[in-house]
C-alpha cells in the first residue's frame, strides 16, 4: 500500500511539472473510452461529461502561459454554450444552424 501512494504522489509530481502529459493522457483514456460509450443515450452523456474534464485540464495546461489564458476562456465558453443548446433544445439548435447555412448559401 505504502509503495501505491509513493507512486502516486511521483505521478502528480511529474503531471505538475509537465502539465501537457496529464492533458495528453486525459485524451488518450477519451480515445478508449469512446466505442465504449458510444452505444447508449447513457454512455454519450457521460462522455459528454468527460469531454468537460478534458476542457478542464486543457485550460490549466494553457493558464501556464498568460498571454493564452483568454484564447483558452473563449473557446470554453464557445464549448459549454454549444454544448447546453444541444442538451436543451436541440432541434432548435439544428434549425439555426440551417438557416444560417442556408442564408450563407443564398
């Protein structure tokens, strides 16, 4: 047990002086979670959660450099917006995303 938390307590260590790794290793875990997920109305949402997770690390690994952080708040915001129409009212959701294509076509 004692050897489990040493390595543990290594591992956090080197993810907080290489930041990138942890983010790395979150989207690696969501690349094998996915076809796991992908088959219920259950699995998607908690991917969908995961997904979160992921724009949570990404954002701490881009709030080590300053002068990205809101490059990295912007695009949060964009993800969590599109993320909650889809959740509330998706129909809704698509039928403006068709309009606007369809006015850009026109």
């Amino acid at each position: 047990m004692r050897a489990l938390i040493e390595y543990v307590t290594v591992a956090f260590c080197y993810l907080r002086r290489i930041p990138s790794a942890g983010l790395l290793l979150v989207q690696l875990s969501g690349l094998v979670l996915y076809p796991l997920m992908e088959t219920s109305p259950r699995g998607r949402a908690l991917f969908a959660g995961f997904g979160l997770l992921v724009l949570g690390v990404a954002l701490r690994v881009v709030k080590r450099s300053p002068a990205l952080t809101w490059v990295g708040v912007v695009l949060a915001l964009v993800v969590v917006t599109l993320a909650l129409v889809n959740v509330f009212a998706p129909p809704l959701g698509l039928q403006v995303a068709r309009a606007i294509l369809r006015r850009s076509l026109a």
